[in-house]
C-alpha cells in the first residue's frame, strides 16, 4: 500500500512547500499521509489542508486557493487545473521535447498562483505559454502554439465573426462570472451564448389579414419572419397562418386551398433558418374576419395532414391553436394519425414561440434553464441548502438577465420583451429528495417553484419547455445519480403527453395548456 500512496504523499507534501510549508510541517504530513489507506488524492488533500490549518494557517490558506484552482474550458465545462494538459497540449501541437515542456507548465503554473488569477480559461493559459516561449527565445515553437482569433474591442462589432470568437467574447467580456460558473458546471444552460450580446431569443409575429392574393400575403409574410430571425436567436413563430389568408381563401375550393398550401411550403424555403407556424381553430380576439369559417378549417384539416406527410423535409414546425374540446370536432380523423402539438387558448392571450414554448407577451428577450434536478440531488433533504442554493443561483440569473437586457440593443419596436426562466427536473429531483415520498415530494416541488417565480424578478418561470442541448447537457451531469431516481412521476399541470383521441380532450378540458398529441 505504501508504494501506492508514497508518490502521491510526495506529490502533495511538494504542492504544500510550494504553498509556503516548512520541512518540518511536510515530514509531519508525509508521514500522515503515509498511514493512511486510501488511494484517493482528493482526501489525501483535504487531510494535507486539516494539517497545514494546525501547523501553519497561512500556508493552509494559500495551499487552499492552490486545491481550488480551476479552468473554464473551451468545452463549456469547469475542470481542476492541471498543469498536466499544458505539457500535453505543447507536445500535441508543437515539436517541443518534454523536458522542457514540463519546465514551462510548472513555470505558467506558478505564475497563475502568484497573480491569484480569478477567471482562469483556457485562452488565457495558452496566453501566458506563448509569452514564455518568447521569452526563452522560442519563437519557431510560439508560431507553432499561437491561437489565431480576433481582439475582444474588434469583435464588438464584428457581426459576421465566427460563432466561436462570438462565444468567447461573450463569455469574457459580458456574461458576469457566477452565472458562467453555473453554466460550466451545468447548474444552468445559457442558450445561444454566441448571440447573448447582439439578439433576443424568440418573437412571435401577430395575425395581420389583408385583401390581397395569397401570393401576395404569403411572399410577405415569409420576408417578414426572415427579417425577424435577424434580431432573435431561436425561433420566429408566424401565428394564426389560416387567418391571415382568410381573405383569400374565402369561397376557393379545395383543390384550391390545397394549392395555396402548396405554394407556402415551397416558398418556406425562401426562410434558411428554422421558424414556427401556428393555425387558429377558434376565432382569435385580433381577428376581424366575419365571413362564413368553413374554409378556414378546411384549411387547417388539408395543411396539417400535408405537413405531417412532408414533415421531414420541411424547415418549420406546426402548432395547432384551440381553447375547447370541442373544436377536436372540426379535425378530420386522418389528422389524427400522427404527431401533432396543441396550445390551448382558454384566456385567449398565450403566444406561442415555437414548439413547445408559449408565453403570455410577443417575444423573450433572454432565456435561461435551470438545473433544478441538480440542487435537489446535492442538498440531500437538507432543505435550507436547497433553499439556499436556488437563491445563489437565482440572484446570478437575474443579473444575467439584467445584463442581457442591456446589452441586446434592439430596435425600438422588440422592446419591454419577457425574461424567462425554464425549470428543468423538479418532479424528478423532488422524487429523489424525499425519497420516493409523492406527498412530500409535492410540498418541495410547490415551495421550490414559488421560491423562484417569488425572486425572479419579472421573470416568467416556465416548467414544461426544455431545449434538446440542454436536457443532454443536464442528463449528463446527473447521471452519476440515476440509480437513485424513482420511476414514477409527479404530474403537472401544464405540460401532457395524450396517445388517443379520448386523452387529448380530457387534458384540454383539465387546462393543460400545452398537449403533445402522439398515437400509439
């Protein structure tokens, strides 16, 4: 076992020295370490540090800043620093030999220590390699090591720079540091970072009817999502398509109609980015069309089955918009042998964005999730820690979100957007916080989401939307907890999955406002 422990006692009795420890402080603590079984360096450590706090407190303390040392990688993710990856790094990309090296990765890691550098990245390390390898006169080594990008007062405003150069930017010089910590330890996801200080996240473009052709009423429509997508980073979503061409519509036969459709889906490809388009199966309040509706339900029937046949290869998703059961009836059965996504419109002031995401207001303007899954998991039933730990993170997404609002210069006509916040694992997490216990586990939920929309400051706290690269990014961070996760679920009471036709109304007559309809 000795063998074992003695070059890692060796290694962090060296760290100790190096942090400002006597030799007598580091034969006490090597021969500490020694006697004790473990091959884990990180209790090693913290035995090393209880010690040192004995000892000598000040090399305690500095040997402490030395331990929690970490880096925001390029990768999104906070890791312990290790001088390690710089010597491995110098060897991949340059042809450097080893020894050397080494010497330069102990030397740039000494020098991190002395500054008590705060935001270490991983930019800023190969930053300080190159200035080393000029000063020991290895200019051929440097041009082979340097990073090629643009300076940060450059890319202020630099539109069309890479995605990349955007990202760093952003994340050095706009995202305040604890809401990065939290997005790198995946506590958070910060959507679309690239875009955090130039676009808002999503709009919505209202129902505007006009008496003009379809072709007309399509071309323009379809220039005015493409316009939109320029200031909105996600979605645009074209609301109440059916009622827009109401007008043109109006008294055409079906064959008509179904050629109307056609040319917007081959005209929808005038838009590169991905968009949203809602159809009305209810009269919308902004609507003034008093005509005979028949044909506006034909309408919706012939464009749905068309999208489903032809889903794949089109670049918009469809929402079906309703607020009664009742309305189900105007739907063809064929219409119903496929996925199709609801919005129930009961207070007739729900606005979708895109799939999934509805909010009361014409658009967001920042948007974040929420590990909540995370906090639950790490408080281990201790309540006031979770409580704490909702409110440390929730003060770091309101000052995000008052930076975004500042920072995103939109134009005049996007202002007063909504700030949201989505929740991602709450009915999970409390399951396992309470142990498996549902009514307990409801009490959580409830005083966890109250906590939030209480402290979000004008935020719109969302509990049913989760982006795809969010859910993986979350799912990956948890994992190591999956053996304790409990199969059943809470429910909720915005968010519902229905298989039958039967299903769908019961859950549009409960008030589910969003209804994912997919047939077995």
């Amino acid at each position: 076992m000795d063998s074992v422990i003695k070059p890692l006692a060796q290694k962090i009795a060296f760290e100790c020295e190096e942090a400002g420890a006597t030799k007598w402080d580091i034969a006490k603590i090597i021969k500490e370490l020694n006697e004790i079984e473990t091959q884990s360096e990180r209790k090693l450590k913290e035995k090393a540090i209880e010690m040192l706090k004995e000892l000598n407190p000040k090399a305690a303390e500095n040997y402490s800043s030395f331990d929690k040392m970490i880096v925001f990688t390029s990768r999104q993710k906070i890791e312990g620093f290790d001088r390690g990856n710089i010597t491995k790094s110098l060897l991949k990309e340059t042809k450097i030999k080893r020894p050397l090296a080494e010497k330069i990765s102990t030397e740039v890691e000494e020098k991190i220590k002395d500054l008590k550098i705060s935001n270490i990245t991983t930019s800023l390390i190969r930053e300080m390699v190159c200035v080393k390898l000029l000063e020991l006169g290895m200019e051929d080594i440097h041009n082979q090591y340097t990073r090629l990008g643009l300076p940060v007062f450059e890319t202020k405003d630099k539109k069309e720079a890479g995605k990349q150069v955007l990202t760093e930017f952003n994340l050095i010089s706009k995202i305040p540091v604890k809401a990065k910590e939290l997005h790198f330890n995946s506590s958070i996801h910060i959507p679309f970072i690239e875009d955090f200080s130039a676009k808002g996240y999503s709009w919505n473009i209202e129902l505007k009817e006009k008496q003009e052709s379809y072709e007309n009423i399509v071309v323009e429509l379809l220039k005015e999502v493409k316009e939109k997508q320029e200031f909105f980073s996600s979605s645009v979503c074209l609301n109440y398509l059916n009622f827009s061409l109401a007008s043109a519509i109006e008294k055409k036969s079906k064959k008509k109609i179904s050629e109307i459709i056609e040319f917007f889906f081959n005209a929808s490809f005038l838009v590169k980015k991905r968009f949203c388009v809602t159809l009305a199966l209810f009269t919308p309040d902004e609507s003034n069309y008093k005509a005979n509706k028949k044909n506006l339900w034909v309408f919706a029937n012939t464009f749905t089955k068309k999208f489903n046949e032809n889903k794949k290869e089109l670049n918009f998703d469809l929402i079906l918009c309703l607020d009664n059961k009742f309305q189900l009836k105007l739907l063809e059965k064929k219409v119903f042998e496929s996925e199709i996504h609801f919005l129930s419109m009961k207070n007739n002031s729900l606005k979708a964005q895109q799939k999934g995401l509805y909010i009361k207001g014409k658009g967001i303007v920042s948007f974040t999730e929420i590990n909540a899954e995370k906090f639950f998991i790490e408080s281990k039933g201790d309540t006031k820690k979770l409580m704490e730990s909702i409110q440390q993170t929730i003060n770091a997404v309101n000052e995000l979100n008052s930076v975004k609002e500042k920072e995103t210069r939109l134009p005049e006509e996007f202002q007063k957007l909504k700030k949201c916040i989505s929740l991602h694992g709450v009915d999970s997490g409390s399951l396992i916080f309470s142990e498996g216990n549902e009514l307990e586990a409801k009490n959580i939920a409830r005083r966890t989401r109250e906590k939030i929309r209480k402290e979000a400051e004008n935020g719109v706290v969302l509990r049913s939307f989760g982006s795809e690269e969010a859910k993986k990014k979350f799912s990956e961070s948890n994992q190591n907890f999956k053996a304790e996760r409990k199969e059943k679920k809470l429910k909720t009471t915005s968010y519902a999955l229905a298989s039958t036709k039967k299903e769908l109304e019961e859950l549009i007559e409960k008030n589910y406002e969003y209804v994912l309809f997919k047939p077995i």
